[in-house]
C-alpha cells in the first residue's frame, strides 16, 4: 500500500493567497520556449568588466570564502559612505548606517519588515516594482496605491495627499522609475517634503537605477535633503551598477535609528552576504572608475532602442531613466496587454513586460515594457521582428 493512503491533507491558510509566480518568470519561461528575444526580464546579455571577474576569482583564490560580518566588508561599506557623501553631499557613517545586502529586493523586503506591523498603511506609485505590494501584505501592512499613468506617469501630490490617514507610516518611492523610465522632479521632492514634514511617516526609496539617468538630468537622491535623509531607508544594486544581476548584491543606507531596526531583520534573514564577491567588488571600485560613465554608456543604448522603434507602429513613451522602454501599442490594437505580450512572442519571436502586472489592480493601458540593456545586436533583431506587427 502507498504512502499516500495513509497521507493527511494538509490544508493550508495562504498569506499571499492570490499571488502566483512574478510576471518576469512566466515571460522568460515562456519566451526560451518560443526562441524568442528576451527584452522581458531586466538583465543585460552582455559580459561584466572582466577586471572585475579577476577581482573576485582573486578573492575566491585568496581564502575569502567564510562569512562576511553581518552587516557587511568593512573596506566596501567604507566605499559606499564615501560614494554618498562625493556625489550626493550625504555623509553616513559605515559602521552604523551602512549594511550590504543580498541584492535590492531583499533590502527592500527587510526594510518593509523592520517597520511595518499589522494595519500599518503603505502608500505606492503604481506601475510598481512587482516585490512591494506582497511584502506589505505578507507583513499585516495594507497596501494604498496612487495610480499613474502614460504618457508621462507624473504624480499629483494635492491626491496623494488624500490617501494619507492616522495609520500612514511608509511611502515606497523608485526613481529612476522601473517600469516607466520615468524620474523624480525637484518640484517632487518639496512636495515630499511638504506633506511629510511634522509627521512620523517613513520613506523606502528604491534607487537600484541611480546611475541610469539621460539627457544631462542630475539623480535627485532623497539623501541629499535633511528633512528626507532622516526619515529614508535608502536600497542601491551592485547587479545594476556592474552589469552582474546574477550575484544578487546591494546595499541600503538609512540614519542609525533606522538601520537599528534593518539590521535587526537583517542578521536574521540573510545574516551576510556573499563574502568573495563583497571582495571582489571593493578592490574593482578602488582600481576604477565605475560610475562616471554608465549614464552615457546607456543613453547611447537608449537612443539606439528608441531610434529602431521609431520605424515600428508602436508608439513610443518617454524615458528619462532606467533601461526599460515602455511603448504603446493602442494604435494596433485593443486586446489585453498580457494577451498582447504573449502573441509578440508566439508571432514575432519577442518578449516584453506587461504594464497591468505592475498595478494592484491590474490596470490596462495597453502599455508594454522592453528592456534595452541589451547588445546592439540583440535590439537591432529585436525591432526586425517588430517591424512585421
């Protein structure tokens, strides 16, 4: 007789009862069994700075293969605090406002767990980043979405405003803003200030694409201003930074009462991170200068991307930031973009993301994302087959 006759069924109570696996999962998938070019999922097809291998083959030669202190490589939370203070004018201290972490999302998780606690309210700009809205809930938080949308996804304050009750205690900013490209004003950031000023409202700004920034514009980190450096959890990402999404590797910064509370959550979630590629990483940013020349690096992507597009019938949207593309394709067609999404991979051999996987709601303006980070070859037969729409 079998196991399973005898097998009890388990019946479980689901935190996260309507979540299934990411969108960016299901087009990969879906996208190696088509052959299809895979501008879905945000990683580059190109190699990393192979000094930067060397570096870390070093480190893994050199014995540095146990654990890295819980918070972090002394000598790469050095180069992070001097880092903040060079280009933003930030001073934090490495020793107790600095911690590496096990890429971007996990910073993020780990912020929103060191806070939040049952009926707390969090607000979110939607199209969002897809890990927000079920940490918040998988926490007891409740989750108040600000919609945005095309073409240019700005934010209207005096509205969100409106969302804000007794129970607010985080607003989750990302800028420059994946899915849209799109990034914050200065006008922003005194309406931020404004609306938090007086109050115990906590920021989490997702800046994993900082240095992703076009057409001259300055990144505009919330560390910059007193008032929001105080109340900000700050997430950065190696992966975006050197092109090496595959490690998993970021950091946060917050003011030491905050990263109390982070590293808390932190020493009992991941404890440490990756000890060889912390190494690594830290002997490459003193060799060389890594961050001076990634805007241009990608605008010149970007420009390529938008430039091919421009002979499709998509329309595209504007991008100041980030490398993802977003377009419109309402002119072609009215199915459901995820219906959208599929047939250019099925039909024209191309993979994209589905705008409506970033709202709570599922909000539909037939909007698709692509991401160009890509090389030149790769989006010169990307937009061939997209030509054929």
């Amino acid at each position: 007789m079998s196991l399973g006759t005898f097998a009890h069924m388990l019946v479980l109570n689901s935190k996260l009862p309507t979540v299934g696996t990411t969108i960016f999962s299901v087009m990969s998938k879906l996208a190696q069994e088509h052959q299809a070019i895979n501008l879905s999922q945000g990683f580059p097809d190109y190699p990393a700075d192979p000094k930067l291998i060397e570096h870390v083959a070093a480190a893994i030669k050199g014995d540095h293969n146990q654990y890295a202190p819980m918070p972090g490589l002394p000598a790469l939370r050095n180069l992070i605090a001097e880092k903040m203070y060079a280009l933003y004018g930030a001073n934090y201290d490495p020793d107790l406002e600095v911690t590496i972490t096990a890429g971007g999302t996990q910073a993020i998780f780990t912020a929103l767990a060191s806070i939040i606690n049952l009926g707390d309210e969090v607000i979110i700009f939607e199209p969002a980043y897809d890990s927000y809205a079920p940490t918040i809930r998988l926490l007891g938080g409740l989750v108040k979405p600000f919609e945005l949308h095309a073409p240019d996804y700005q934010i209207n304050w005096e509205m969100v405003k409106k969302l804000f009750t007794a129970k607010t205690r985080m607003i989750i900013l990302n800028s420059p803003h994946n899915p849209t490209g799109s990034v914050l004003s200065r006008a922003d950031i005194d309406a931020l200030i404004k609306l938090t000023k007086h109050t115990d409202i906590l920021i989490l700004s997702d800046e994993v694409y900082e240095h992703l920034i076009f057409d001259g514009a300055e990144h505009l980190s919330l560390c910059r201003y007193p008032e929001l450096r105080e109340r900000s959890f700050i997430v950065a990402s190696f992966g975006k930074l050197l092109h090496t999404t595959g490690w998993k590797l970021g950091y946060c910064v917050a003011p030491v009462q905050l990263m109390n509370e982070f590293r808390k959550v932190h020493q009992f979630n991941v404890f440490s991170v990756n000890t060889p590629m912390q190494v690594g990483i830290a002997n490459y940013l003193k060799a060389e200068q890594v961050y001076e020349g990634l805007p241009t690096f990608f605008q010149e992507k970007r420009d390529l991307f938008r430039s091919l597009l421009s002979e499709t019938k998509l329309k595209l949207l504007p991008c100041m930031g980030s490398y993802f593309q977003c377009v419109s394709y309402r002119e072609i067609s009215d199915e459901k973009d995820t219906e959208m999404a599929v047939r250019l991979v099925k039909e024209f051999g191309v993979a994209s993301i589905p705008v409506s996987a970033f709202y709570t709601k599922n909000t539909d303006d037939k909007i698709l994302r692509f991401c160009f980070a890509k090389k030149r070859d790769t989006l010169e037969k990307a937009v061939e087959r997209l030509l054929k729409i």
